[in-house]
C-alpha cells in the first residue's frame, strides 16, 4: 500500500514538474529571481527531451509499482502518461523531439517577453 502511494506521489510530482518546465517562466512575472530555479529545471527538460533521455522518476515509479506487486511499464513518463493519449506508440522518439521543440519555444517565448520588458 505505503508502495502504491508512493509512485502515485512521484506521478503527480513529476506531472508538475512537467508543468514547471513547459510554463513555470510565467511565474517570472510576479517572482523574477525565481529564474534561478526555473532556468535549470526548463534546461533539463528540454534536454531530456533531445537526448532521448528517462528522467530519473521514471525508474523510480518503476521500482515502487514492482515493490506494490503491480507492474511498471517501459519508456519514460510522457510517452505513459502524455504521448499515448496523443500519439502512436511507434512515433515515441519524434514525439519526444517535437515536445523538446515545444518546452524550447514556450520558454524562449516567455523569456524574451520578460527580457523585453525589462522584467528580467
């Protein structure tokens, strides 16, 4: 049980980390220093994406559904939870590169916004 709860935990933390990256710059608005956390964290995710990476919470999920008995699953967390709602399976890697793209774009946009601005 206490197994159970725990990936469902790292589900919805990872779910918003996800969050985070692709629109946490909008946070920068009110907060501008909070750049500091979301620079690094919109760079790993973008790079995750490129790299064809699995973030680190993907094994971990993977590890306490086994611990609970019910089974993990392959690939990483937007291709689980995100891209097979979206997506075939067999276009896992292109949909990845496409979401990097995405996160890119997003957060370039917001940035030069706040640059321009002088909210930055």
């Amino acid at each position: 049980m206490l197994y159970r709860l725990s990936a469902d935990l790292i589900v919805v933390l990872h779910f918003g980390f996800v969050l985070f990256v692709l629109l946490g710059g909008l946070l920068l608005i009110k907060w501008p220093r909070f750049v500091w956390v979301h620079l690094p964290a919109a760079a790993w995710g973008t790079f995750v994406e490129f790299s064809g990476w699995i973030c680190p919470l993907t094994p971990l999920e993977n590890w306490l559904r086994e611990q609970a008995g019910d089974a993990g699953y392959a690939g990483d967390f937007i291709a689980q939870y995100l891209s097979a709602i979206l997506y075939p399976e067999d276009l896992a890697r292109k949909v990845q590169v496409i979401l990097g793209i995405l996160v890119l774009s997003i957060n370039l946009t917001i940035y030069s916004r706040l640059w321009w601005t002088d909210r930055l």
